[in-house]
C-alpha cells in the first residue's frame, strides 16, 4: 500500500476510487471493481459515493482499540475491553449465511446488496419466511432470511438507512 494513499473524500469520481482500490486492493478485489462495481458505480454514482464516504470511517475497523478500557482475567492476564460477544455467534448458522452470499456473489456479483434498500432486503426477508411455513423448498428460506436481514442491518448501521 502506497503510503500516501488514503481513501478519497466525497465527493470522488470512478477514477479517483478506481487509484484507490489499485493502490490498496487484492487483485481479485481489483477484478471485483473493474468487473462488477465500477459499471454499477458509473451508473448509480451518487448512491455509491454515498455509501463509501459514509462506511469509510464507520464500522469496526475504525474503533480506536487504544482507548478501550483495560481488564484482567483470572489468572492476571491484562488486555483491553471487548464489548463484543463473538465467541456466541451461531457458526453453523453462520456458515450457511457465507453458503447464501457466495451463491450471491457469483450470481451478481461482490456487494451488488449494499445497492438495494433497506426495505427491498426486509421485504425478501419476509418473502423467505412466508415461502418457509408455507412449506416450499426450492431453496433454504431460513438462510436466505437469515441473511437477507443481516444485509438489511448493515445498512441500517453503517448507513441509519
């Protein structure tokens, strides 16, 4: 990563994104924005420049961990404050989620969801569980609601949308 890179400020052009992810990226995250992203980004520029510039600084990657509280364990080891249970997260419940999102991601592409509302993912999210009591098994509605939500929240977090 180029020292001098830093994320672009909004508003930014495709190009001024496009530096920043070659600057910054995988080759295959690089592949994902020329294949998938950019095309959707030139053609809904204000809503994804909205999105970055909004996600950029948010989220859990830009906690300042140096300022968490401190506390000690049971055999005196000192470390910093977690407020965050991710050792309770269902992981089998959480592999089936990944299972739905890569289908998703070959399907139509890596984060092609964060350009859908809030309301369209609830709405799939109560489709899925209609067509779950309903019986129909054409595919796991369970899953798909169970990440159909979680995309939903993502929104909600990062965006208050």
């Amino acid at each position: 990563m180029a020292d001098d890179m830093s994320p672009p400020k909004h508003p930014f052009t495709p190009e001024q994104l496009t530096k920043y992810i070659k600057a910054t990226s995988s080759k295959k995250e690089q592949t994902d924005w020329e294949e998938f992203v950019k095309p959707m980004y030139q053609d809904n520029t204000e809503y994804v420049a909205s999105y970055y510039a909004n996600t950029l600084d948010k989220g859990i990657a830009n906690e300042p961990s140096q300022d968490a509280p401190t506390v000690t364990n049971e055999l005196g080891g000192k470390q910093s404050k977690v407020e965050r249970a991710y050792h309770l997260v269902p992981p089998e419940a959480l592999a089936q989620v990944a299972r739905v999102l890569h289908h998703g991601y070959i399907k139509y592409g890596k984060d092609n969801w964060r350009l859908i509302s809030t309301d369209e993912h609830l709405n799939h999210v109560l489709n899925h569980i209609y067509l779950y009591f309903a019986g129909n098994v054409s595919e796991d509605h369970m899953a798909h609601a169970a990440t159909r939500l979680l995309m939903a929240l993502e929104l909600h977090t990062l965006q208050g949308d």
